[in-house]
C-alpha cells in the first residue's frame, strides 16, 4: 500500500474555503459590498489550493481503491501504477501552493511615474511608460484611472498617479499587484530625442513607483484627521497655467511620516480630497507592509522587487530595439511590441526569479 502524504495546512485551507462560501450566502454578507469584496478576495486566494487539494485527495482515494483489487484484477494493478506516478507531481504543485504569497497580491495598484534627469525628452519617455502599461492593463482586462497628472506641452509627462484595477474578485496570482509590484525602480532609456538636431543618442530616466491600493474600509490603516496638514490651491496645466480660477486642488501632507499627496484633476475640492486621501491611505498600507517584512524578513513579499526606489531596474535601446532587465537578466529585441503593452514575458522573468527564490527557501 502506497504512503500518501498528509496536508493539514491544506485541509485547514479547504474548510476555510467553505466557511467564507456560507458566509457569502447570508442576506448580511451579500448586502455587504464590503464584506463581499474582502471575502471575496480570500476566497479567490484558497481556491486555487482548494483545486490541487480536491484533485490530489481523488486521485489519492482512486489508488487506494485500485489497490485493493489488483489482487483479483491486473487491470487495476496498471491503473493503480498510472495513479501512484500521478501523486509526486499533484504533491509538489500543493506544496509550491502551500507556500505563503504576498498578502497584497490580489489588492488593485496605485501606480506613480514621473518624469526624471533628461528634461522633455525623459518627460516623453514617461509618458511612453503609461501608454505601455494601459496597453498592458487592456490585455489583462484591467480598468484604469487617471488620478492626477502634471503634463508637458508636447505631450510628456512630469509626473501622474494612475489606478489599475481588476473587474471583480480574482485569484491572487491573476492580481493587479501581483504583476506590477516588480515595475517600481528607474526605467532607463537610450535614444535619439525629438529635440536633438545632431542625431545623438541620449540617455534620460523615468521613475516609476507602484503600492497596492488600500480598501475604502480597511482596518489596517486609520489616519486621524489631526495628522493631516490640507492646503487649497488653483489647479494648473501643462507648463504651469491655470486651468480654473476656484481652488479646488488639494495638498494632503501625513504630519508623522512626511507623506505628501496632491490631486487637482476633479472637478471639485471634495473630490479632490477624497482622491488625495485614498492615495496616502494606500502609501501607509505599503509603508506599513514594507516596514513588517525588512523587521520579520517575511518571506511573503518580493525578492525581485527591490524596495530602494532608486534603484535602474530596466533599460530600454531604441536604435537596437532591445529591453533589458537588469535583475533577471531578461533581454529581447521587441522593444517596439513591449511599449505596445506586450510586457507580460518581461514580467514574467521577475515572477520566476520570485517564485524560485521561494521554493529554494522552502525546501531549507
């Protein structure tokens, strides 16, 4: 008789798995959209555990029975070896399950890309990163929201705050956060600007900051309104002229931590605040996390996505259509198809250096 192996933290997984779908059938919950949206969140994150675990325990219960009549029939001592060869995989893809994700993969992302040394030509480029990534999240299904921008008068873009969001409740694998996470750092760029009359190459930079973005109602974050500095301004347009004459742009500065957020693209202060106050909610969500895995070294988070903002993670060579990741070590010369928002083999490469890191750390 064969030795299946035990999963009690998949067992626990699976009645978990149960209880949040009873929960979700009560009146109370679906009246909840809160309440929905977190247990929905949960539930995605267990199902794909629940999956391999329902198949590993029927394949498991298959040998068992298939054994106990191969005695009397050889036809079930064949089935019986095709299954017992079935359960090493099935046991290693619930292990690799197993194993703790990032707790924000499956949350929405705010995304920040700004605009550095290289003047209108790193501006341009800016502004190619967020084609890229729009064109990114159309494939995926996403939905974006522009929550701020500051641009240029040829189209560039000094800095922007972008939301990307998934239509529904999603495994935390196919979340917003869990791809994006790997974007933030200096994307480089070498090519011949706009502007150059010499036809030289030029490098320039574009900085790119991404933190998941926090829920309306999450308990893990309250600011109280007397840590709050808000000054009233007049919005402004492209090279610095204003756009209305009522001030409704807001500046939202966090007293404790230094945080400082400014929103000006709504029609109305009230909205403007509210927009500014999400954004910093979800910065002292990130903050929070962050500051929780360097003390814990929780293994949860990232090993690819590097926390030091400074750090060039890409680059990107017009004249040779070449991209590069600098921290896998990623190259290809379809430069032109990954600005068209084909990124998903780039991300890719992070997410297998991620998860690697993962399994190495797993089996010591």
């Amino acid at each position: 008789m064969a030795q299946v192996e035990d999963f009690p933290a998949a067992q626990l997984a699976l009645d978990e798995y149960h209880d949040i779908e009873q929960q979700m059938s009560t009146p109370e919950v679906a009246s909840d959209p809160d309440k929905i949206r977190k247990l929905g969140r949960r539930h995605a994150e267990l199902a794909q555990i629940v999956s391999i675990y329902e198949e590993y325990r029927r394949v498991a219960g298959d040998l068992e029975a298939a054994q106990e009549f191969a005695a009397e029939d050889e036809g079930f001592a064949a089935e019986a070896a095709r299954l017992e060869a079935q359960l090493p995989q099935l046991e290693e893809k619930l292990r690799t399950a197993l194993i703790p994700r990032d707790p924000d993969d499956a949350r929405d992302t705010i995304m920040e890309i700004k605009a550095g040394a290289g003047g209108e030509e790193a501006a341009l480029f800016a502004g190619d990163l967020l084609r890229m990534y729009t064109r990114y999240a159309e494939k995926r299904g996403w939905s974006t929201e522009v929550m701020s921008q500051n641009m240029t008068e040829l189209g560039g873009v000094k800095d922007l705050q972008i939301a990307f969001r998934t239509k529904g409740a999603v495994a935390p694998a196919d979340g917003v956060w869990a791809s994006l996470k790997y974007e933030g750092g200096v994307h480089r760029v070498q090519r011949i600007p706009v502007t150059e009359s010499q036809g030289r190459i030029q490098t320039s930079a574009a900085g790119v900051i991404v933190f998941p973005e926090a829920d309306d109602d999450d308990d893990e974050i309250t600011i109280d309104p007397k840590d709050l500095k808000i000054d009233i301004f007049m919005s402004s347009g492209p090279g610095g002229q204003s756009v209305n004459t009522t001030y409704s742009a807001v500046r939202m500065t966090h007293i404790p931590t230094g945080i400082v957020v400014s929103m000006q693209d709504e029609k109305s202060q009230i909205q403007n605040r509210q927009a500014a106050l999400r954004v910093l909610k979800s910065r002292l969500l990130a903050m929070k996390h962050e500051e929780e895995a360097q003390e814990a070294a929780d293994m949860r988070h990232s090993q690819v996505r590097s926390l030091d903002r400074s750090e060039r993670i890409r680059t990107y060579n017009f004249p040779e259509n070449r991209i590069v990741d600098h921290r896998t070590n990623y190259k290809a010369y379809n430069l032109d198809a990954v600005l068209d928002g084909d990124l998903q083999a780039v991300i890719d490469s992070d997410i297998q250096a991620d998860e690697e890191a993962r399994l190495a750390r797993q089996s010591q």
